[in-house]
C-alpha cells in the first residue's frame, strides 16, 4: 500500500528515467486519475493510501505509459480550449498549439450573427465545436474520411450539448459537402511521408497514419483544399489551416497561386508559424 503522494513521486522517478518528457506532471494526472480525487483532494490529502484496485489500475496505466502510449489514449479524453474530448485510435490526439487556429477563427468571426462553418479533417470534432462553444450562433459541419473518428465527433457534439448545431460527415475533403462557408478551418496531413519513422512513438504508433501523412513534400493536403475551396466559401470567405513547421511560406505560394488572398500567418505560443489566415475576394 502508498499513499497518493509516494505513488506519484514514484511513478514520476520512473517515467523520467525511461525518458518520458514530462514526467512530473504525468505522473500527477495518472495518480489522481487512477484515484478519482480532485485537485484540491491531492493537494489537501496526498497521505491518503491508494486502494487495491487504485494500485493496480496506476499499475496498468504505468505500463502503457512506459510504453509511450499517450496519457490522453490511457485515458481517453483530452482538454483542447477548456475543453473535454473523448480521443481514440481513430482520432488525431488534439495539441495545443491547434488552439492557435480557434484564437485566430474567432477574430475572423466577430460581427457575423450566425456564421456557417466548415472544419476539414474534423477527428474528434474539437477545432468545429470549439468555436460552436464560442459562437453561439454558429453552425457547422465537421467532414472526415474516417467513420470512427465520425463518431467520436458526434459524441463529442453530443456531451458538449453542440450536437443541435454541428453535423459530421463522411467526406473526402469537400467532396459530399454542399454549399457555401463563412470559414473553413482545417488540420490537414503535413508531415512528408519520409519523416514519418522518425517521429516520436506516442505520435507514429497512436495517432491515425491519415492524419498524418502530408505526401512526399507535405503539401499534397494543401494543394488539394487551395483548389476546392473556392467553391465552398462565401464573398469574402474566409480560411484557416494548420501549418507544419516550416511550410508557411511554401503553403502561402499555393494558396496566393489559386487566387487567394493570405492576410497573415499566426505563430503558435512557442513562436513557430502555425496558421494560415487566408480569404478569397470579395466579388
């Protein structure tokens, strides 16, 4: 038997020799996850022992973890902009740094009553219900290849209570969507095929290989979304798309090259270009 306290010392010791970046604080959140107590019950009580069940649960859980399988995937949920998405093995694990896409979306939508929105490669649905959860008067439609991801989208939907003003379908990019968009949000493949085996492993073996894989160069996702969205955008449209490291100038010459007009590129909290602001124009 340990208590709270020693289990996530312990547990921390040993993600840190195996190399696990942040061990501390995963650590923390396995422990209190595994023990159910809530912030201020680990702060207040970090003597109080661990039951059986809790000791084999953080038991469990350690392995997985050891074996660079994400904290969110042993989990299953993730917060992205305050927050909770389910995540599963067909989704994409939600970053921060996509959180850059919502701050700049949502400067693009102020004065629009009721904007109608588009999220490309949607996962578990968060770039689309983020900014539902911000706009109340938006809706929107979050489209993916992959019925699994789908799912976990519209149960998303569903828990967040947006389910009434999102709708998800299976699409290749716009493909079996219809109509015309306020704004188009979107985190396509970027990463070329041949960096894709030297990714960290709690990326290359738990995040889907279609959400990942950009084509040789990275921007087969681009070239095809700067040709199809001009048909799917309103007068004035606009779009923002996540960039890889290093693609924004290159992403920016697409995008200009079908006629669009890029107004910025958006930098993510660690400095690194991460959006792309771009808008076709007005008639």
């Amino acid at each position: 038997m340990t208590t709270r306290d020693h289990a996530m010392r312990l547990l921390g010791h040993r993600l840190k020799q195996a190399g696990i970046a942040t061990p501390d604080l995963d650590a923390r959140i396995l422990v209190q996850a595994a023990t159910g107590a809530s912030d201020i019950e680990m702060i207040r009580e970090p003597g109080i022992l661990l039951t059986q069940a809790e000791e084999k649960r953080l038991g469990e859980w350690e392995r997985r973890r050891l074996a660079r399988e994400p904290v969110s995937r042993i989990l299953g949920s993730r917060e992205f902009w305050g927050l909770t998405f389910a995540v599963t093995a067909e989704t994409l694990d939600p970053r921060p740094d996509s959180e850059t896409l919502i701050e700049a979306a949502l400067d693009l939508l102020k004065g629009i009553p009721a904007p109608r929105l588009l999220d490309l490669g949607t996962g578990t649905g968060c770039l689309l219900l983020a900014l539902l959860h911000e706009c109340p008067g938006a809706s929107g439609i979050g489209a993916d290849l992959s019925e699994g991801a789908l799912a976990v989208a519209a149960s998303n939907a569903a828990a967040l209570g947006l389910d009434a003003r999102a709708q998800f379908i299976e699409s290749e990019w716009m493909a079996s969507v219809e109509g015309r968009f306020d704004l188009v949000i979107s985190n396509p493949p970027y990463i070329p095929h041949g960096d894709i085996e030297g990714l960290d492993e709690e990326v290359r073996l738990h995040d889907p290989m279609l959400a990942l894989d950009g084509g040789a160069d990275g921007l087969d996702a681009y070239r095809a979304l700067a040709g199809l969205l001009p048909d799917h955008l309103t007068h004035g449209g606009q779009v923002v798309i996540e960039l890889g490291t290093g693609q924004a100038a290159e992403v920016t010459t697409i995008f200009e090259a079908a006629g669009f007009g890029v107004s910025r590129v958006v930098s993510d909290l660690g400095g690194v270009p991460r959006a792309l602001v771009a808008h076709m124009p007005r008639a």
